[in-house]
C-alpha cells in the first residue's frame, strides 16, 4: 500500500481520536465542577418531576433569576401557581407548580422543543446546564427531594432545508 | 438552452413536492412510534417511586 496514504489515514485517525479526547475531557470537567450531570444521549425527552416540603416561592423565584447562561427567563403565575418558562435561540423548557401530593409540594420541569441537526439535540449541554442548575436548586430547598421522570409525547417537523 | 432551463426548474419542483411529502410521511411514521414508546414507558414506571435527587451529585 502506499506510504502516503497510510501515513494519512494514521494522522487522520489520530486527530479525530485526539478531538474526541478533548471533547470527554470537557465534559468530564463539567461534571466534575458541578455545573452538569452525566446524563442519557436523549435526557431532554423526559419530564422530571420534583416532589419537596414546600419551598418560600420568592425563594424560588430568587433561585431561578441566579440562572446564567444566556437563557432567558419568563415568570408568570402566583405563589401558588408558580411557572417559569426558559428560552434560547434552539430550544425552550417550563417549570411549573403543581397540585400537591401528599402533603408535599410538586414542581414539574420539561423541555417543550428543541431544534436537532442530523437527529442530534443542537444545545444539548446548555439544556443540562439548566436543568442540572433547576435540580441543585431543589436539592437546596430540600435535601430529602424525590425526583420522578416522565416520558414526554412530542412531535418532530423536518424542514425541507 | 430553454429546455435545459425547464428541466432544471421541473427537476426542482419534484424535487420539492417529494421532499415535503416525504418528510412529512417520515415525521408522522416516526410520531406515531414514539407515542406508542411514550405510553410504555410511562405505563412501566407508573408506581416508581422516585429517587433521591441528592444521590446525583454525590
């Protein structure tokens, strides 16, 4: 076989192993400084539903605007019907407050559109950025709270180009 | 050079008509699995209890 084209292809393969070392090593440092959680390829699919003592909901709403990112933040509703919807340029989520369950307080997270390029979520680590910060936050209210997941029936739209 | 011209545009235009009507068969094939997936899903782990959100950031 050609020298060339075997020196080639070792390079090549080289440089797409030497990005992809880079790309876990980003990653792994995200997790490790706190700011995401490792989480399934298709995390965004699902609903999460946090169960709590009740939180003071200026608290919640103190917590929420401490967001960063560029992800901007809508409030709407009462203290007791809280709601919070979350917004960027590829995708959107809400935080709502629901009825109680068994004495506990409800919140339910869940991303309500996102844009894909070739079948993969385009702002895939700022979605778990944001939901890992929503999570801390209900883990700093309560320490004792439970979190159920809910798949959640969503309908794609492919453009033509 | 005007039938070359024709055929361009008349290639174009199938090419859009199938592509619009094709995903669009795609995306409700495609929709109507995931609601299926979605019903399952949901009906496995309909009396889980949770977990503890602390446990993730351990």
């Amino acid at each position: 076989m050609n020298t060339g084209l075997i020196l080639g292809l070792v390079i090549g393969f080289g440089l797409l192993g030497l990005a992809i070392g880079i790309g876990l090593l980003g990653h792994k440092k995200l997790v490790q400084s706190g700011q995401i959680v490792s989480r399934d390829t298709h995390f965004m699919e699902k609903a999460e539903i946090f169960i709590l003592n009740e939180p003071d909901p200026a608290q919640v709403v103190e917590q929420i605007k401490t967001i960063s990112g560029n992800v901007g933040i809508h409030m709407k509703g009462s203290s007791v019907d809280q709601w919070f919807k979350f917004d960027t340029s590829g995708w959107e989520a809400k935080l709502e407050k629901q009825s109680p369950e068994n004495g506990k307080c409800v919140y339910r997270f869940q991303f309500t559109h996102w844009n894909t390029y070739r079948g993969m979520p385009e702002g895939a680590l700022a979605m778990n950025k944001l939901l890992t910060a929503v999570e801390k936050m209900f883990v700093s209210f309560d320490h004792e709270t439970v979190v159920k997941t809910e798949a959640v029936n969503f309908n794609t739209k492919t453009k033509l180009f | 050079m005007a039938p070359f011209i024709i055929g361009i545009i008349v290639t174009g235009i199938i090419m859009v008509i199938v592509g619009t009507i094709g995903n669009k068969i795609v995306d409700k094939g495609e929709n109507a699995l995931r609601k299926k997936e979605v019903e399952k899903y949901n009906a496995a782990h309909k009396d889980d209890k949770g977990e503890r959100l602390a446990d993730r950031f351990k």
